[in-house]
C-alpha cells in the first residue's frame, strides 16, 4: 500500500519548539507530575513499546485505527499497530484487561462499564481520544415495515395494539448502541426492559439473525444497517446522528496500567490516529478509504456498501433518500477527537438511568480519572491539532433534552421512562 503523499509535521517539532521557547524547565512545566518522571526520565520521549496490538470490530468507525496502520501515519511516530480483529465486543473487553490487547477501537460506554466494574472484572480504564461522531443507526425489520411502524411512534403504536414478545438487540450492555437503542425507544414512549426484549448480538451477526426472524429491530454501527436494506431484510428507522448530532462514539480505549507503564507510547498511538483521522476526514480520500476497510481482513463486506454511507449519502431503504450533513466523522479540527469530560459523564448517567448502576458515582471524578485528557492534549500539540479550551459541552437530543455535563445526577433522575 502507498504511503500518503501529504507533507506531515515532523513527529517531535512540537517538543523541539518549546525547548527553543523555554528551555526543558518550560517542557517540564507542561506534563503533568505523574507521566513526567516515567516519560522524560531518561531525557528521551521514545516509545517503550514499539509494536502495539490494537483490537477492533468489523465496523465503518474502525478505519483510523486500520488507516493509522495500512498507510504508515504508526511509522511516523515510532510505533508498528498491529490491527487485530476481534469476534465481539465482550472479547475486546476481556483481552484489553488481561493485557492480550495493548488498545482498541472500542464501545465509549464499555470503557465506563469496565471502569465502574460492570457485568465484568474491575479494571481502571483509560480513554485516550475519541474516534468518530456519528454514524450509527436503528434498523427496524420488514416485518415491522409490513405492520406500518415505520417510526417511533408508529412502532409505540404498534406494541400497544398487538401484544407480542417484540425483541431488539444491540452489541453491548454497557455500549453505545443500547444506550442509543434504550433512549430512542424510551423517547417513544417504550421501555427497553419491560415493553419489549432486549438481546446483545455481535455487530457482523446482525444482518444474518433479522434475516432468520431473530429480532424485530437492531442497533449498529455502519456498514451493518446500510448491509440490511442491501439484502433487503430491514431498513433504517433513524440514524444515532438524529438522536444526538456529533455524539460520542468509538474510542481508542486502553488501561490505566498501560499508559502508566507505556505513556510514550501511548502518546504515539494517539498521533498516529489522530493523523489518520485527518486523512480520513479529507472526503477525496474516503473511496480509498473504503476499499481499505472493506477488505476481508477488516469489515469483510464490499465497499458499495461501506462508501455510501460514509459519504453520507443515505437511503433509508423506504423511499427516503437523503444528504446527511451529520455524517460520520472522523476529526472535523478535533472536535471530534477530544475526550470530553461530558462525553464520558452522559454514559454513567444512562448507565444509572437503566440500572446497571445502583448508585450514582462521583460522575466527574470518574470521568477525570478515565480521559486522559492531559496525554491527549500533549499528543494533539505535537500534529497541529487543536482543542477546545472547555472539557464539558452542551447538546439537545431528540427529546429536547439538554445534557451539558452540569448536576448529572438530576439529568439521570429526570427521565420518566427508566429503571425504578
């Protein structure tokens, strides 16, 4: 594969400017206590793990990870990514625990489970940066379809009229897709435990179990609700873009214990993304793209079906057919990168809001000790790439509820649809 042709900022020209701007004791100044004497110790910022195993899902949003590997954005900054494909999200999970996986493209929310002790061994976590806004969606069967519930309301509608066991799945108990999956249901009206039935599915199996009639509706990351109105067993009832535009998605997820152990290398893992994410957000780049991830050893599906979306160019599968502004992206200046405090405070929230959680946590003190907002912001410097100046920030989703990261324990009592 071709390595990009674009001029790229030397790797370490953000540290050799501010020894020229203030010598090391202005350098030292910047790196918080903790990472100082384990990285610049010895007076270098090498990385101490050269090759690294980054785990991920067959997914659209895996492609900075795999993009960060294929076209040698890792080389850059003394690092080989070993992209390694995992079977499901509880695997990825499992290995990043037990130290089998350096890092991964991973579920926000599961990072926050596994911190907390969730439906799982206690493990402190950390967030390095954000890997997408966007992207995902609920697809709805063509059974539901034939019955008219084509919405929301109109699947509300539904339930109400005919009493049956209606099951929907998503990929993670703690992860992303519930949580969308939870609040577009409960925004309707329906509780995700006691209405219906709720069953966890890999994301590639999605497609193949509505086919067989093992659910009535699913939610996913790309290309796997683009995949069923291809095979013509689904279509899309809403993209997570329309419940929350620009939410919080996948993350380069790591432990505590890593970083600690590896924070240069850590450090290049995030430059090496985040390089890879601007490449990604160049839209001329995103056929490229899509040939890459489509490939077997990757999303294994063909790129027809990964382009479109990632264009945003989206058909609903029912007669819609539309130019989403809110596609998926990958970088958009950082924004979307940035590990906001909020970000992560909103999935203990819906974690509290469902019962997992029986107790409200210190929310801000959880979310302070996960995103490891200080490496990031030393690895952003060094490729140009800026950052917001407030780590919390204020959104309205598809209720008109305002989330801001401000009293979270109110915001997780105010929902009338919730686990008592």
């Amino acid at each position: 594969m071709n390595k990009p042709t674009h001029k790229s900022r030397p790797p370490h020209a953000g540290r050799r400017e501010i020894l020229k701007a203030g010598g090391a004791a202005a350098l030292m100044a910047l790196v918080p206590p903790g990472i100082r004497s384990a990285a610049w110790a010895a007076g270098s910022d090498a990385p101490e793990k050269k090759e690294v195993k980054i785990g991920f899902i067959p997914l659209t949003d895996c492609a900075s990870v795999v993009i960060a590997a294929v076209m040698g954005f890792d080389e850059k900054f003394g690092i080989k990514i070993v992209p390694s494909k995992e079977a499901s999200w509880a695997a990825v999970r499992d290995k990043l625990v037990n130290g089998e996986l350096d890092a991964a493209h991973v579920l926000y929310g599961l990072i926050y489970g596994a911190q907390l002790g969730i439906g799982g061994t206690k493990k402190d976590m950390a967030m390095l940066m954000n890997l997408n806004h966007n992207g995902q969606a609920i697809t709805l069967s063509n059974q539901l379809r034939d019955k008219g519930a084509t919405d929301g309301t109109k699947l509300k509608a539904l339930i109400d009229k005919e009493k049956r066991d209606y099951t929907f799945a998503q990929t993670f108990p703690t992860g992303t897709h519930a949580m969308w999956l939870y609040y577009w249901l409960a925004a309707h009206g329906i509780h995700p435990f006691n209405d219906v039935k709720n069953i966890t599915i890999p994301p590639p199996q999605m497609v193949a179990n509505m086919r067989v009639g093992n659910m009535d509706g699913y939610c996913v990351g790309e290309p796997w609700n683009a995949r069923a109105i291809h095979d013509k067993v689904g279509f899309t009832a809403v993209t997570t873009q329309e419940i929350w535009k620009d939410h919080p998605e996948k993350v380069l997820g790591s432990t505590a214990e890593f970083v600690q152990k590896h924070p240069n290398t850590a450090r290049a893992m995030i430059m090496a993304v985040l390089e890879a994410s601007k490449y990604i957000d160049t839209m001329t780049h995103r056929k490229k793209v899509s040939d890459i991830i489509a490939d077997k050893a990757y999303v294994n599906t063909t790129a027809e079906v990964i382009e479109q979306r990632l264009f945003g160019l989206y058909d609903n599968g029912i007669g819609k057919k539309w130019q989403d502004a809110n596609y998926m992206k990958f970088h958009n200046d950082g924004l979307v990168n940035f590990p906001f405090l909020s970000d992560g405070m909103w999935f203990l929230t819906q974690h509290r809001r469902w019962g997992l959680l029986k107790a409200d946590p210190d929310y801000l003190a959880v979310a302070k000790k996960v995103n490891r907002i200080d490496l990031y912001k030393e690895a952003a410097s060094q490729v140009k790439v800026s950052v917001p100046k407030d780590p919390l920030r204020s959104s309205k989703l598809l209720d008109g509820v305002v989330w801001d990261g401000n009293n979270p324990k109110a915001y997780a009592s105010g929902f009338k649809v919730k686990v008592a």
